[in-house]
C-alpha cells in the first residue's frame, strides 16, 4: 500500500464514519463505478476500526469511563444477588437483595446492551446479503435515498427532553435495530441511529452522545472477526507505518467530525447533508439503469 492510498482511506474512514453520508456506501459506488480498490487489508481494516474507537474515546472518555465502572459494579451486585439468593433460599433469615439500576450511568449500561443485542443479530444474520447488496450499484442508490429521507425527517423533528433515566428500553431495542438495518450500504449508521434516538425523544445532545457510544460495540465485534484473520499476514515494516498513519488521520479526522455532528443536530443543519445523499443516490440509480 502506498501512503497517499493510507492517508487518503484514513480521511475517508474519519468523514465517512461520523458524517451522515454512508461511508459503506461511498466505498461500494467508488468501487463499482470507478474500479477503485477499496480493499486494503485486514490489519489496516482493524487499524481503522481502532483509530475510529480512538476519536470516540478522546470525546466521550468520561462517559465511557464511567460506563466501563458501572458495568463492572453491576456485574458485582449480581453476582453478590446471586449469593444472597442461595443464602436466602437456604436460611431462615431473608437478607435484601442490591438494586441493580440505581444511577443514570447503570441505567445508561443497560440501554447500550440492549440496544447491542438486535445489532449483532442483524449484522450476523444479514452479513451475507450486505455483500450482495454491496456488489449491486442500485442498492447504495435506494440506500442512500433512505438516508436522505431521514436526515430530512432529523431537522423536523420537535426537541425531545430524554435521558438515561426516561428511556425506555424499548427505545433502546428499536435504536439497535436501527443500527442493524445501517450495515446496508448506503445507509448511514450515524444519521439513522441519531433520527431513531431523536423519534425516541432523546435530548439532541445525548441522541449523538448515544449513537456514538452505542457503536462502540459494533466495532469492536467488526476488529474481533476481522483480527482473527491477521495472524501470519506478511507485512513489511513501511506499510506498517503507513497503516498507523492511516490510523491517526482517521482518528484526527473522526474526532472533528464528531464535533460537527454535535453542532449540526443541535442547530438543526442535516438538511445539505440530506441534499448531497439524494443527489448521490439519484445518480446512482440513473447509472444503474444506464449500464444495464
């Protein structure tokens, strides 16, 4: 790989990811249209996945932090439940058992799990006919038509006042299965994912704070399946350099992107973004029928 190719996948990585426009999706019309090798390897694959959870990190490290802390406490309390539960079936003295959820952060534990359950069923089940649709030049189109759609209904919608404490985890499984119908190419999981949070009656702030964090385990699942695969690769020692600077573009770039997208839901600024997709969308449809 040569290093414009690593910079500019890194760029792409970082814009694509975080901006509504359906980074799958631009990678398979490139592909299609053009005859652009998007494949880059898997270890730089992982390395992108890492730089995108590195920009995510940097935002949100508190809330991740104590996310990370509370869901150890809870598994704490359950299994400190689980020996009260023997105790008190065992005994004649009945001892209270922990409340499990008794914080926004623990409540907030319990959504992102939730919301991880429908994903990853989706993305497992339908792996295979993303691949397929990704092959297709009018799936992207329609897909990217989708997202047009939603990015319009986003700047629409009244301001919601929901917390971690108000959701329900309903909300919660329906936003994971938004995010499963987002692996489609063409589809943006940050735009969709954002639109179900802020149906849902999210607070605008929290909807990106959730759709963000929410992906985290998305991919992490993506690196594990894909680094089982890097073992035994052959690398050479400046294509290595190259994939770590890949990395750190897309997760400088990541990083601003997710600034922005907190400035455009709060102000309501989907609408271009809505424009460019339906514009794109459309001409990939119009290219279908044109070279069938």
């Amino acid at each position: 790989m040569s290093l414009l190719k690593a910079i500019l996948m890194g760029l792409i990585q970082g814009l694509t990811e975080f901006l509504p426009v359906s980074s799958s999706g631009h990678l398979a019309l490139f592909k299609i249209l053009f005859g652009v090798k998007t494949d880059t390897g898997i270890l730089f694959d992982v390395l992108l996945h890492v730089g995108t959870l590195i920009s995510i990190c940097v935002v949100y490290y508190k809330d991740i932090w104590k996310l990370i802390v509370e869901g150890f406490g809870i598994l704490g309390d359950v299994f400190v439940n689980g020996v009260l539960f023997v105790k008190n079936k065992s005994g004649k003295e009945q001892e209270p058992y922990r409340k499990i959820i008794h914080s926004s952060y623990r409540k907030f534990v319990m959504l992102i799990i939730v919301s991880t359950i429908p994903t990853g069923i989706i993305g497992f089940v339908g792996r295979d006919v993303v691949e397929m649709a990704s092959e297709l030049l009018l799936v992207p189109g329609i897909c990217l038509l989708v997202t047009a759609v939603l990015l319009f209904v986003a700047d629409r919608i009244r301001d919601g006042e929901k917390l971690p404490k108000n959701v329900t985890y309903t909300n919660a499984f329906s936003i994971g299965i938004a995010q499963g119908i987002a692996t489609l190419p063409g589809i943006s999981r940050s735009g969709t994912t954002i639109t179900a949070c802020l149906i849902s009656g999210f607070q605008r702030n929290f909807a990106v704070k959730y759709s963000f964090i929410m992906s985290i385990p998305a991919i992490l699942g993506a690196m594990v399946l894909e680094i089982k695969d890097v073992a035994g690769t052959p690398i050479e020692s400046t294509e290595i350099l190259y994939y770590v600077i890949g990395m750190l573009i897309a997760a400088v770039v990541g990083y601003i992107c997710i600034k922005t997208m907190l400035v455009i839901v709060r102000k309501k600024k989907f609408t271009g973004f809505a424009i460019y997709c339906l514009i794109v969308g459309l001409v990939s449809i119009g290219g279908y029928f044109y070279m069938s």
